[in-house]
C-alpha cells in the first residue's frame, strides 16, 4: 500500500534561518506532488505542484521554493524565513486527474 | 480557473442532528468533486468523491453529496451526526483531465455536542 511520510511534525525556526522540509512517498511511482500552506478558516494554498522529477510549479510568488531530486521525493526549501513564513505545512500526492489526494501529516512551523 | 464557496464557516450541532454542508464552485466545464475531512490531530483524507455517473454519492461514516450540475453545488448531509465527527470538513474541485489541480473550500468547522 502506499504511504506518505513527511518531516519534521513541529519545526522552530529563528527568522532568516534556512528551512528544509522533506516529503516522500512509498509504494507507488511518478505520483504529481504538492506543497500546500493550511491557514485556520482560510483553508488550504497550493504553493508548490510537481508532476515529474525536476518539473516544479509555483502557485504563488514569495520566500519559498521547491524541489523534486527523486520520483517520490518532494523537498520545500527557503534561503531565509521570514515571520510570515509561520504556519502549517502539508504535503500531498495523487496519480492523476480522476484520483484523490492522500495527504501527510503536515508540519507546523513557527518563526521566532 | 475554478473556485469553491463554503458558505458555513462554523457549524455546532447536538448529536442525532441532521447535517448539511454547503459547497459551490465555480469552473464552465467538467469537474471532479471531493468532499475531504480532517479530524483533530489527524491528517486530511477523503471522505467521499465524485467523477461522474450517479450524482448521489455516498462516503464513509454514513456521509453522502448530492451533485447538482444546474446549481454547481455539491452539498455534504448526514442524517444523524454523533459527536465523533467534530472535524473540519473541506470540500474541493478540479478539472477534469490534464493536470490535476484541485481547488479548495475555505473549510467549515463543524462541531457536535454530546
């Protein structure tokens, strides 16, 4: 069965510290990846969307960035967080148009 | 591009209640409906879809959406809710074929009292 795995659960950062979030998957191949932001009462932004190895699309412009080094490994990157990079991050894959998402756990960043 | 309207924000029921959630999108040509739930502490997952076929579908947990095309909306019921289904409740739409792009619902939060 497939499986969604992403790290770290909680994360606290110093402002213009660098971040690295990490999400694979098992057992299954060349699933499209997402990164989303999920905000209380504003549900969830797609930031970031990959449907192959290095093929990265961003939804939205800001201090943040993507990258895709295997099939099923998706990395969410910054060079320096800002305050406003606060919040909480989940992971996603689905294989195609007709399927839904499976989700993970999700990781809650917070910027000091 | 598609959009998707939750119009309840806040939703507080007593157990045995009956359940109505509404979702309407916005998108002129053929979608994919997904109602997904994400109960306290837990990841989101789904709760029930639709592609095409029937438009009454029917989930997990005694859920169940009625898709209708002419009112682009597909409302989540529940007859009788219990309080184990206190969660927050995102419905979701994309196109359909081509690359998958879902657009979410602002969430509802849907709270039952014992």
């Amino acid at each position: 069965s497939q499986t969604i795995h992403q790290w770290p659960a909680t994360l606290v950062q110093p402002v213009g510290s660098p971040l690295s979030l990490e999400c694979t998957v098992e057992g299954t191949s060349n699933p499209n990846l997402y990164w989303y932001r999920q905000a209380a009462g504003r549900g969830l932004q797609l930031l970031f969307y990959s449907v192959g190895i290095g093929q990265i699309s961003s939804e939205v412009p800001q201090n943040l960035s993507a990258s895709r080094p295997q099939d099923r490994q998706f990395i969410l990157s910054s060079k320096k967080l800002l305050l406003s990079d606060s919040g909480f991050y989940l992971c996603a894959w689905t294989l195609g148009s007709n399927q839904p998402q499976h989700f993970g756990d999700g990781t809650r960043l917070s910027i000091l | 591009a598609q959009s998707v309207s939750q119009h309840n924000h806040h939703v507080i029921l007593s157990e045995a209640a009956s359940l109505e959630l509404g979702c309407n999108y916005s998108y002129g040509g053929t979608v994919n409906l997904f109602w997904y739930v994400q109960y306290p502490g837990q990841h989101l997952q789904l709760l029930l879809k639709y592609f095409s076929g029937d438009p009454l579908v029917k989930g997990i947990k005694g859920f169940e959406a009625e898709f209708i095309k002419s009112k682009f909306s597909f409302n989540l019921r529940k007859p009788s809710v219990q309080w184990s289904d206190t969660a927050e409740y995102f419905c979701a739409v994309s196109a359909s074929g081509g690359s998958y792009i879902p657009t979410f619902g602002r969430g509802t939060s849907l709270i039952v009292h014992p």
